[in-house]
C-alpha cells in the first residue's frame, strides 16, 4: 500500500503539473472555453488507465484460477515480466522528468500552441488524455507486478491519486506556494529505492517459476537444487524471516521503503546494489546536470 501510494502520489503530482498549466495557459488566452475537453481528457485517461489495469489483473487473476498444468508457471511467470515493465517505465520517468522539470512549462504551452493550431477541442483533450495515460499506465502496471498483494496496492493508489489532486487544487486553485523541486527530490529517493526492491521481486518470480516447472515436468526435474540454495538466485544469504519478517512491522516499512526481504540470495543482492548505484548515479547526475565540455570551454573564455 506504502510504495503504491508513494508512486501514485509522484505520478499524480506530475499529471496534475500538465493540468495545471494547460488550464492556467487557456485562461491566459482567453480560451477558458476548452477547459471542459481538459476535464474530458481527465476523465478519459482515468478510466483508460483503469481499464488497463482491469486487464492485468484479470489475466493473472484468471491464471490463477486455471486448471491448467502449467498456469502456477506462467502466473510468477507473468508477474515477473509486469515488474520488468514497471522498472523500465519508472526509471525512466525519474530520470526524464528530474531533466525535463525545468523546461515542462515552456514545452506544454508550445504543444497547447499546436494543437489550438488546427481543432482546438480535440487536440486539448488529447494533449491531457496522453498525459493522464502516461501516468496512470506506469502505476497500474506497478499494481500489476505487486498483485500477489490483495487489494492494498489499490487502496495505496487511491490514496496517491486523491494526495496529487489536493496538491493540484492547492496550487493552482488556492495559490499555495509549495516547493515542487525539494518534493520531486525527495520522492525520486523513495522511488529509486522502492523500484531497486522491485528488481529483486522480479527476480524471485522467475526462481519461484522454474521452480513449479521443475517440479511439474520431469524433464526440468534437475533444474533446481533444494534449499537453501535456489533455481539460479545462488546461495541464501541470510534467512531473518522468523527475526524480521517483511511481512510484518517494521519489516514491512523496511521492504516497502528501502527493498529489504526476509531472505536474500546472491543474485538479488548483485543486482539490487547493481541498480541501485547504476540508476541513482544517472539519478544524481539529472538533478546536478554539467555544462557540456565544449559549452564549458567556450563560457571560460574571455
């Protein structure tokens, strides 16, 4: 529910930045008019993203409930590749959006200026349906890869979304002044480290996979040694389930905010610190970006 609402919240506040400016950008133009294809578009990319994360769920919901021999294969299966999607949409969304965040206002009024250039109304709708879109498909298929969870993921959401909305309204409705740099800053921390727990989920479902194909087809029989060893995760690490559970608090905060387990394998940790130096570098380097060396050489010039 925590890492669900954490990302729902920043992906909010970044549709609810687009809104913002479009609506804020017609007023000044004159051309208030349009703000019902603005709200249109709300509501559309709402219900698309819904309906996407409708989906999902119902196909792994559906694999689950199979009779099928090899459906306890392809539900980890497919969790796993819901979870690669989700840190590829996300990582790149933290490292995008930290880089384009100063320039968002100018690009959103230049396509505003486009789209008002050939049918006003659709092209308004359309502009702030993709961007609702955006936001809304990375967050469903972050739900996606944490169905395993029940329902908290979704109330995580709605919980985010309703944060964004509030954040919205109190800045461009009532004038609140609240620094969105320091905000972004501080949330790209926790989504950088809830997105690096995410890599050792994807990891565990893919074990958890081969491990129910080896057990169901005798030709895979040998692909996975027993305990505490896994299909290819390597050795365990440390087993703290019966000290620390993740399940339970505080383990639970510890794995939503920082991607601790109960039960660690070599792999998952290489891969956790692997990306975690790897994308928090990338990371740091668009909140502090450096002069190109050629723009630097000819700025020392006298």
């Amino acid at each position: 529910m925590l890492s669900t609402f954490v990302i729902t919240l920043r992906e909010g506040v970044e549709a609810a930045l687009v809104v913002g400016i479009v609506l804020a950008y017609l007023s000044k133009a004159g051309r208030s008019n349009l703000n019902s294809w603005v709200y249109g578009g709300i509501a559309a990319g709402i219900v698309a993203s819904v309906a996407v994360g409708i989906v999902f769920i119902w196909t792994l919901g559906s694999l689950d409930a199979s009779n099928h021999l090899y459906a306890p294969v392809f539900k980890p299966l497919l969790e796993a590749i819901f979870g690669l999607i989700a840190i590829a949409l996300l990582s790149w969304m933290l490292i995008w959006m930290t880089k384009q965040a100063k320039s968002l206002k100018g690009e959103v009024e230049r396509e505003i200026d486009q789209a008002m250039q050939t049918n006003a109304g659709w092209g308004v709708f359309g502009l702030i349906f993709f961007a609702v879109l955006r936001e809304g498909f990375e967050t469903v298929v972050f739900i996606a890869a944490q169905f395993q969870q029940g329902s908290s993921p979704v109330i995580g959401a709605i919980g985010g979304l309703t944060g964004a909305i509030v954040i919205g309204i109190l800045l461009f409705k009532l004038g609140v002044k609240i620094n969105l740099k320091q905000f972004f800053q501080v949330m790209g921390v926790f989504l950088l480290l809830i997105v690096s727990g995410l890599v050792i989920g994807v990891l565990a479902h893919f074990d958890k996979s081969l491990a129910i194909l080896s057990q169901l087809n005798s030709e895979f029989a040998n692909l996975c040694v027993s305990e505490p060893s896994s299909c290819f995760l390597g050795g365990l690490i440390w087993d703290a389930s019966k000290v620390l559970p993740q399940k339970q608090f505080p383990g639970v905060i510890l794995h939503t905010l920082f991607g601790y387990v109960d039960r660690l394998y070599w792999l998952e940790a290489i891969a956790y610190f692997s990306f975690l130096i790897t994308v928090g570098s990338l990371y740091l380097q668009s909140l502090n970006p450096t002069k190109e060396p050629a723009q630097k050489a000819l700025s020392e010039q006298p």
